[in-house]
C-alpha cells in the first residue's frame, strides 16, 4: 500500500447518527503535500479490520484546522467494518497511515459560480459542510458567496450529523437555505423539514442552479444524476458516491450461477472464476496489477476494455455513451455472469 505520510489523532468529538469527528495532524510532510489536503477532497487512511487486516479507505476532509491538522468524518456501520474499528480504537495520540489525496470537488469548483445546489444523503453531508464551511470563512473575509442550497435525505432528524451547524448558516446568512427530507420518521412540514423521501418534483427548490454537487451512495448519485440532468439539463453536475455498486441491482435477473473464465488480452492469463463479485475485485483477488482508486464509477481508474460473455454493467459517472459503444467499461462496475470474457486492462482512451 502506498503510504505517503503518517498523522496523529490530536482530538475525537462525537456527533449525531453514529458518526465520530477525527482531528489528524499530518506528521514530518512537505508544504506540497500538506497543500493538497483541501476540504471536500478525500484522503486515503490506510487501517486495519476488526480481524487486523489492512485495509485501505477513503474519507472527505471536512474542515482544516491548520496547515496540518484537517479532520475527517467517520460513521459507524454496526457491521465490525474498519469504520466500526475507528470509532472503537482512533484515539487521541494514536498514529494512522496515509495514502494520496484526491477529489476534483473542493472550493475551487464553485467558488466562482453565482449559485449552485447541494444534494446529500445520509453520511454524504461530508462533502456540502466542508464546502460551506469553506464558504463561510470566504463570507467574513469579504468575498462574494454564491447562492447556495442544500437539499438534504436522512432517515430521522437525529441522525443528522452537524444539524445546529446547518440550521445556524441558514438563520444567519443570506446565501445559504437548507431543505431536510425525513424519509423514516412521522414529522410535520416546516421550514426546514419535509417529510417522505424527495421527488424529481422537489428540485424546484434548488431554483436555478448553475452547478449540482450530489453525494451519497452509488444508488442515491445515479438517481439524483437522472433527476437532475432532466429537470437542469445545462447544470453542471459534481457527483461523489462513497459505496460500490451494488452486487445486484433489479435488471430483470440475478447474477449467474455459471463459472466465468477471463481471457487477459495483455498478459494471455486466463482466470476462471466463479460470477457474483464485480471485476475488480476478481482481478485483486487473483493479485493481477489493476488501477483503482474510488471504487465507485467516479474516478475512472479502473478502465478497462471487453467483449464477450456475459456481464452486467452498473451504472457509472465517468464514461460516454461512444466510450461504452467502443467497449470501453470499469472495472468497479462490471459483473461478469458467464461464458469466455476477453479483458485489455490497459485500455487507452
């Protein structure tokens, strides 16, 4: 694993819906390095499974404190997953490993805009609040703000992290409105809330958005990607998903139960592997050198180009409709079902 720096945990805080704040000082790290550490980006934290494994996972920064010091947002799955780990042995003078930064989504992306739309489900408030924090210190510092909303889905009002945060931005300036939509709990219209999950009918409250920022889960962004390029088809859309496609999606069939044999154009490997997993992690498994970074069809890492078999493809929010003509594909999204698949890893644009 590519560790570029180390960083110590300086102070833990707990927030709303089971999510931990960590504040990390990166340590003995060059001013290059230390610069790409922007809020809203994401930083690779290298740490071990309940079973002490090491595993690799990627967190939006949401706030930097100091030239060193940011801090990252992790919340709790109830699954004994490294986030669970987190929450259960981070603490304060404990030392984690660090990997790239990367993210197109920071300040820099909206800044000029006069105004844009934020949608955000669950523990993707990560991405809006380190943008509007940023927003905010721009606001007292004199600069223009654009007008921004926020169109936020959460299960229950409790489990909204940083609430009193969003609601005080809301009361107290004049470019910044929050919508909540409460899909799991019985409560009344307000000002603020909504009850029910949001409709594609929703987005008239986002006005006239030059920009849409959606982060969520891989089904919550390609949902909200519909709705939005419909009803904004000249917005331009920012879309982080922090979970992987989903294994089985309804299409119509579940995956098969037929072997798959994968034909590696570049090495002549053949790899004959039972469906079910998506490709990349058949190729990891089987330890044949793949880029990958997101995991989640935003980055793009992971092209790759193939043709025969059967598979199934998972939406992404990278590729073209001619890339895909071509035969282009990622490998995060891609499920082989069966039959002969012929795979070139390095596939060019």
């Amino acid at each position: 694993m590519n560790i570029i720096a180390q960083a110590c945990c300086e102070r833990t805080a707990q927030e709303a819906g089971g999510v931990k704040v960590f504040s990390l000082r990166v340590e003995d790290a060059r001013k290059e390095l230390l610069n790409e550490f922007q809020p809203g980006r994401h930083v690779a934290i290298h740490y071990p499974d309940i079973s002490g494994a090491l595993q690799k996972r990627f967190f939006s920064i949401t706030r930097k404190q100091e030239e060193d010091i940011f801090e990252i947002a992790v919340k709790r799955s109830g699954r004994n997953s490294v986030s669970d780990h987190m929450h259960a042995t981070l603490e304060e003078g404990s030392t984690v490993s660090l990997g790239y930064v990367t993210g197109d989504i920071s300040i820099r992306s909206v800044s000029s805009l006069e105004r844009f739309s934020m949608i955000a489900g669950g523990i993707g408030i990560t991405l809006p609040i380190a943008l509007l924090r940023e927003m905010k210190n721009r606001a007292l510092s004199g600069h223009k703000t654009p007008k921004i909303v926020l169109l936020l889905c959460t299960p229950r009002v409790a489990d909204i992290p940083f609430l009193h945060e969003l609601l005080e931005l809301d009361l107290t300036s004049s470019w910044f409105t929050l919508h909540v939509f409460v899909t799991q709990e019985n409560i009344q219209a307000c000002t603020h809330f909504n009850p029910g999950r949001p409709t594609s009918h929703s987005l008239c409250l986002l006005g006239e958005p030059q920009a849409i920022v959606i982060c969520g889960s891989h089904s919550f962004a390609k949902e909200w990607r519909e709705n939005s390029s419909s009803v904004f088809p000249s917005a331009q859309l920012l879309i982080e998903s922090f979970t992987p496609p989903e294994r089985q999606e309804g299409q119509g069939h579940k995956d098969s139960d037929q072997p798959v044999r994968l034909y590696l154009a570049d090495s002549g490997e053949v790899i004959e592997t039972p469906s079910g997993k998506s490709l990349l992690e058949i190729l990891e498994a089987f330890d044949t050198p793949i880029r990958s970074q997101c995991r989640a069809g935003i980055c793009g890492n992971c092209r790759i180009r193939i043709s025969g078999g059967e598979y199934r493809s998972e939406s992404d929010f990278c590729l073209s409709d001619k890339d895909k003509s071509m035969g282009y594909a990622l490998a995060c999204c891609t499920f082989p079902l069966s039959g002969n698949i012929s795979v070139h890893l390095k596939a060019e644009p």
